[in-house]
C-alpha cells in the first residue's frame, strides 16, 4: 500500500492506494494520525478511491483511526469507496459506523 497526506486547517486528508492489508505502511499511517491529532486536527478525510483490496488487519487501522479521532471529539470520513471495497463495507457492517462521503466538500456542510 502507498499513502500520501496533507493537512488543511483541522483536517488531515489521507489518499490510500493498493491493498490496506496492515503491513508496515498501516503503522505509517497511524503515525500520521498520531502527529496530527497532536496538531489539533479534529477531521480526517481518508480517500479510499484507489484501494483494491482490505483484508482483517487493514479495517484494524481504519478502526483505529476512528477510534483515535472520536476519542478527541472528531470524525472520520472514507471518500469515494470502490465497488468491492464499498461491499466489504456493507457485509462487516462498517457503512454504519463510518461516514461515506463522494467528495471533500461533503464534510463542509
């Protein structure tokens, strides 16, 4: 899995590509997340447009950056899931715990 960031304002966007299978990169990631909460981010949009594929240890990283976000007051949003990724959001039920949004602009409003 390759990632890239940047921070804007509150808001950390994470762009994730590949397979999120919770390698080394997962912990990267989390790093991240890490450093910015500590910035005071309170948003963090993850685009997940470019993912293939999320195995058990991959929806672990995303469970964790939720639950680090929530856990200062903020929010977590996955941007543009494909199809199979979107499915596997459906059958492990996450589509209810996570918001699902087309675009950055979406968590503007």
């Amino acid at each position: 899995m390759n990632f890239t960031y940047e921070t804007k304002q509150d808001r950390l966007l994470i762009k994730l590509s590949g397979d999120l299978i919770g390698e080394d990169s997962g912990a990267s990631v989390i790093e991240v997340v890490n450093s910015a909460i500590q910035d005071k981010a309170l948003t963090c949009v993850i685009d997940i447009s470019n993912l293939r594929y999320i195995n058990s240890s991959g929806i672990g990283v995303l469970i964790t950056i939720l639950t680090k976000f929530r856990n200062k007051g903020g929010e977590v949003y996955l941007m543009q899931p494909s199809e199979s990724v979107q499915k596997l959001l459906v059958i492990t039920k996450l589509n209810a715990i996570f918001q699902i949004i087309q675009s950055e602009t979406e968590v503007i409003k």
